[in-house]
C-alpha cells in the first residue's frame, strides 16, 4: 500500500527533444495526476456476430495536473517551462531572472523547453513523463491562505524507472499577507482574491512514424494570459474601468519575509501592462457586505511589446 507521505515529484531540464535528462530537482508538491492514456482502436469490420471487433493499442501519452505551493528556487523551473525563456543577473548575492514570453519555438518539433518528470507514488518503480510540457499554469492568492499554483503538464511518453533519493530546497512559500498589487500604478488593498493563468494552447502531432507516441509537441492556438478574482465592493472605480473598457497595468508581487541577501528577498512579481476587464459581476446577495467578482484578459502592449513579464528574485544562479 502506498502513502503520499513517502510520494514525491522531481523534474529534470531536457537538452533536447526525445531524450530523457536524470539532474534531478525535488518539488514540494501537494499533489499530482499525471496519468497514461491508451487509445482504443476497436476494428469495425463485420465479423457474423453481435460482439465488438478485437482491439488495437492505438495513441500513447500522458496528461495531469501538479498542485503546489510554490518554493521560491522551484517555481523557476515551471516559469521557463511555461514561458520558455530566462535571463538572470546578479541581485547582491542573490539573483534576479526575468521571463519573457518567447516569441520563437525550442525546437522544429517542440514548441516549449521538455523536462523529464519523475514521480514517485511509494508503489514500486517510479514513473518516468519524458518530454514534458508546461501547457498551461495558474497561480491563485487568497486571502488567509499560502499561494498555490497548479502546472497542468502534457508528456509524449511515460515509463517505469528506479526511484531516486529525493532531496529538497529550502525557502518558505509566499504567503496572502506578503501579498501587493497595483493597477494603473495606484496600490489596491480591496482585492480579497486573486488568479493569474497563463495557456500555452499546445497540442500532440502524430505523424507515420512507425511509433504510438506523439512526433510534434506544437500550438494549436494563440497564448493567453488571464486575471480574475474578487474585490471588497466600496468603490465604482473598477466597475466604471469595466464599463470604458480601458486597459490598466496591473503588478502583483508576493514577498518572503526573509532576506536571501542584504536588500533582496525571495519575490515573485507578475507584470501585465495593458489588463482589460472582461467581466464584473457585484449583485445584491442578501443582507451580507458586497463582493464584486471580475475576469480580465492580458492584452499585448506595443510600447513594451509583450502582454506578460514574471520576474524572480532568490538564490538560484540559472535555470
């Protein structure tokens, strides 16, 4: 009987597309649904009975979904992997790194950087997703509770392998209170909940390769970058923001409490300059305080030319 207190979860940077890496980082995880698909191919042809044709094994792949509450040397992996590109510079004896979007694929068949996943579920062998791909990530910060963030992951193939011995980082997850957002450069205090999504929209290609696993990891669609959440209703301000549709610049930072170096402290900053509400919702519901509840779309901004910027700051050199 395996327990998820013995379970964990490990990710490698891939050089390349198609091979497997073992340089092994752990991530704190609260939990994981990586899964293996199997197409079914079940044969048509009429056969003088009432049953089913014999089947074939068709598509092999992998999807799931990694919640967890983000370490602040971790959650670098998944920001290349989502964004596909980092640039770090020297911040004290701290470092800062930047992630810009790309504008260009990693690769003719893959269109973002591949990470070998491990997972280890204390049932045997672990499992092994190779060429691993961030798809799509959300980070969600509520009030009285950690940030956590969940990486949904498409992988063209999984197997079976040795399980390692995992060592973790250390660093403290943010917390709401290490919490601050600006929109149109003005601090906001009234947000109680806010959610950060990025989609990458990409797709499995299968070509005649004599292989059942995918040939192509590409895109299938435009990137989006989305905000939405909840603010405490005292003001009009945001709705008539809504109503002009005018796009704002909207900063979340989240904060650790410690110093990494003299000055500088584990930070996650989110930066959308031209952020367009796409919905606000603030009705009557009984006698209780009101609460407003909004979606807004990340619009690429000319003047910055990009609709999307994340930045850290912590001990790690490079990803």
């Amino acid at each position: 009987m395996g327990f998820g207190t013995a379970g964990f979860l490990a990710i490698s940077r891939q050089n390349s597309f198609g091979t497997a890496t073992s340089s092994w980082q752990y991530i704190p995880i609260i939990s994981e649904n990586l899964t293996e698909s199997i197409d079914q191919l079940v044969e048509e042809s009429l056969r003088a009975r009432y049953e089913e044709g014999p089947t074939r094994t068709g598509l092999i792949s992998a999807a799931g979904d990694i919640t967890m509450e983000p370490n602040p040397v971790m959650i670098g992996h998944f920001l290349r992997g989502l964004l596909g590109q980092s640039s770090g510079t020297a911040a004290g004896s701290a470092f800062t790194h930047t992630f810009n979007p790309v504008q260009t694929n990693f690769d003719t068949n893959c269109a973002l950087p591949p990470y070998t996943i491990q997972v280890y579920r204390d049932v045997g062998s672990s499992w092994q997703f190779t060429d691993a791909i961030v798809n799509a990530m959300t980070f969600e910060i509520n009030a009285n509770a950690l940030v956590h963030a969940t990486a949904s992951v498409i992988a063209r193939t999984s197997s079976l392998m040795p399980y390692t011995t995992a060592s973790f980082n250390t660093g403290d997850p943010w917390a709401w209170d290490a919490c601050s957002i600006s929109i149109a450069g003005v601090g906001n205090a009234a947000l109680e909940t806010l959610s950060v999504s990025i989609e990458n929209n990409i797709e499995g290609v299968v070509t005649l390769d004599t292989t059942k696993s995918w040939s192509r990891m590409l895109r299938n669609g435009l990137r989006t970058f989305g905000v939405s959440g909840t603010f405490d209703f005292t003001s009009q301000t945001e709705y008539n923001n809504f109503r002009s549709q005018a796009e704002q610049r909207f900063v979340v930072t989240v904060r650790g409490a410690t110093e990494v170096s003299s000055g500088y402290y584990d930070t996650l900053t989110f930066d959308a300059p031209s952020v367009r509400y796409t919905s606000f919702e603030g009705g009557l519901s009984g006698p209780s305080r009101l609460q407003a509840s909004f979606d807004g779309a990340c619009k690429y901004n000319t003047g910055s030319a990009q609709a999307f910027k994340a930045t850290l700051t912590n001990t790690r050199a490079s990803y």
